[in-house]
C-alpha cells in the first residue's frame, strides 16, 4: 500500500454474480486530495469495483471505510447520508437531454436537500461560474460540444459539495484534443475545490497525465497500487503488454506532464 493520507481504505472485497467471482478480496487505498485512477483490461472488473466503491450496489464481502466508516454494508439514512459525500461522472456524461444546463446541475439538489429556489440558483450558478460554464445555463445538453458536456457533469457532481467525485471512463468516445481538455478539467477540479478523484480508464495517455496513484485490475484481482513512474516495474508481463499496446510510451507522457506542470498557466 502507499503511504500518504487515505480517504478510503478497500479490504477484501468480493463480488460474484450468479456463482462467478468477478472481485476477488481487493484491496487498494484512495489517497485524499489526489487523482487516484483504476486501470485494467477489458473484463477486469474495473467497473464493478466502481459500483461497490460508490455503493450502487453492496459487496459481498469485505470493507469500503470512508473516512473510517465501512460504507459497503450501510443501509438507509445513513448510507444516504454518506452518498452525499461522493459525486460521481458517468461515462458519455449521462446528462438529461430534456432538461437544460441548469436544471441538470440543480437536480441533485433538488432530489437530496431542501434548499429554496433561490439558494438552489446560487449554488448552481456559483458552480457554473467556477466552471466558466455560466453563458450556458439555459442550453440544452444536445447543443453542447463532448468536452462541454463533460464539465456540465462534473458541475452536477460537485453541486452538492461532495469531497470525492468518481469518473468512469471520462474520455471514452472523445477526440484527442477534447481528451485532453477533460484531462485537464479533472485536474483542475481537483485542486480548485479540494476533491479527491477517483478515475476508472483505459486510455493510457490519460492515466499517464492525470494518475498521482494507479491501481491496476486484472481478472479481479489487484496485481499493482502504485505511482505511475513504477507501474511498468511491478505488473504482470500481460498487463505490461496491455499498457505497451496503447502506444503510449509512460515515460515520455510523464516527462511532458513534469514539463507542462512546471510551466504553470
């Protein structure tokens, strides 16, 4: 395990689906304030530990403690209660086609507080500026561009002032330089408002830019939690072969994003 300071601590979770073990005991931490980021190969069970570290669905077996609260068998008001803490980005942003900007951003509050209208206004719109997305309050999601979309997401994901946001495979289906783009939005909201990122991918260009930490999957289990300059060291010959097949070299990607962080703005 790496040292630093955990928000979240998975031991020995488990999950099967009709007899067959898709998570078998993993562990990993997630560190506090950083860009922590799963990656694997198809089938490797990445998405299925997101939806156990999340709890849309409750493990078999194990502990998720956020915080030092085991959150992977709470139930009720309580697991509700910590659901606030997380915001999650789904893949291909999964906003509301019919409902604008606005009220996609103002739905978590909505459905979860019970804030008045005006508070609801100021909240959303506060996030909307932050994002510099406030010009598009009264759009609908389909006249958005891919990378708009994505930081409408990630404003809904952060209206509720959570302290952790889960991205499942954000860049899926974008074009380099819109990749690029929400790259560096995850960055960029996570040192604006203090979060923790938890990234599921498979675009390697991407985990080599963003990753403070990467945790690697493989049939289930975790064969590797480590930095993103060790991570060819200490995986399997397969999952090294999944990495190489990318066509991303890690150490060039590491070396421009030294180079691009020591720049600054």
């Amino acid at each position: 395990m790496m040292k630093g300071d955990v928000i979240v601590e998975v031991r020995g979770v488990t999950k099967s689906y009709g007899g067959r073990a898709v998570l078998h005991g993993v562990d990993f931490d997630v560190l506090r304030g950083k860009t922590n980021v799963i990656i694997g190969p198809s089938g490797s069970g990445k998405s299925v530990m997101m939806r156990q570290l999340i709890r849309l669905e409750e493990p078999d077996g194990g502990q998720i403690l956020f915080d030092g609260v085991d959150i992977a068998h709470a139930k009720g008001k309580a697991l509700s209660a910590l659901r606030r803490r997380f915001g999650m980005v789904f893949q291909h942003s999964a906003l509301f086609d019919f409902m604008n900007v606005f009220d996609n951003v103002a739905f978590p509050l909505r459905e979860h507080t019970k804030l008045s209208r005006a508070e609801i206004r100021d909240r959303v719109f506060h996030r909307l500026e932050t994002l510099g997305i406030a010009d598009a309050a009264y759009k609908m999601p389909p006249e958005l561009s891919g990378g708009m979309q994505r930081r409408v997401a990630v404003a809904r994901a952060l209206v509720l002032e959570t302290e952790l946001v889960v991205y499942d495979e954000p860049t899926t289906g974008l074009d380099p330089l819109t990749t690029r783009t929400v790259d560096e939005l995850i960055l960029e909201a996570g040192e604006r408002f203090g979060l923790t990122s938890v990234v599921i991918s498979h675009d390697m260009a991407s985990v080599f830019r963003i990753a403070d930490t990467v945790t690697v999957l493989h049939f289930g289990h975790v064969i590797a939690s480590t930095t993103p300059d060790r991570i060819m060291d200490e995986v399997t010959d397969e999952v090294r072969e999944f990495i190489l097949a990318s066509g991303v070299s890690p150490t060039s990607v590491m070396r421009g994003r030294a180079s691009s962080r020591d720049e600054g703005p």
